[in-house]
C-alpha cells in the first residue's frame, strides 16, 4: 500500500465523524462501570510485528478493549472515537470524586462541622 494511502487512510481513522445528524441509538454511559474497567485494563509498551523493534507504543491490546467494553465492530482494532469516549467519561468520573472528597475535607475541617469562611483578603488602597 503507498504511503499516500496510508495517510488518507490515518487521516479518515482520525477524523471519525461522531455529529449528532450522524449519531444512531445514543445512550449515556455509565461512568462508574466504565471506570472500574478502566482500572483493569491492561495497558503495555509494544511494537508492531513489521517494524523495527525501536519504534515503540503503548496501550491496551484490541482484544481487551473489546472484550471489556465491546465497543467497535471487531476485536482487532481500538475505534478512535471509543477510547476517547472512555478517557473523557473516565475523567468526568475521577473529577466528580475529586469534588466529592474536597467537599468532605472542608466540612470535615471546620470546627464544630461547619464549614468555613474563607479568610478576608487584603487589599491596599493608594
């Protein structure tokens, strides 16, 4: 296959078309399960067979992806737009912990259970 090929083909694979007119059947996902098998996916350094062994990648086998969360056509090959989907809900998730616990350290913090004014800041007036 000719390079230029190559590179329509990564461009197209890149540029995948997820727009609402294009969309069928969507649905939201759960962000919790999605994250509990985020936190047991594997994800390794590798090559691929047909190039040198100095050209190195990483991420999860296709395979475990798709077993996981059966996302995509096929089992050989990660949709773009998948693991994007499960990244950003991903980190959706872990924010909305973070806010969770930071609002449980402050009411944790104050005395009596209450929580807190911030201090006054100063300002100078010249």
């Amino acid at each position: 296959m000719g390079a230029i090929r190559r590179l329509t083909l990564a461009a197209r694979a890149l540029g995948q078309h997820a727009a609402g007119t294009r969309a069928a059947g969507r649905a939201p996902l759960r962000a919790t399960e999605v994250l509990a098998k985020v936190q047991t996916l594997k994800v390794s350094t590798w090559s691929y067979n047909f190039e040198p062994s100095e050209v190195v990648r990483c991420g999860p086998m296709a395979q475990d992806f798709y077993k996981l969360f059966g996302f995509g056509s096929t089992d050989t090959r990660i949709p773009v737009e998948s693991a994007l989907g499960v990244l950003l809900v991903s980190v959706q998730e872990l924010a909305r912990r973070l806010e969770a616990a930071e609002g449980q350290l402050a009411h944790a913090d104050a005395p009596n259970g209450l929580e807190r004014e911030p201090a006054p800041t100063s300002r100078s007036t010249t």
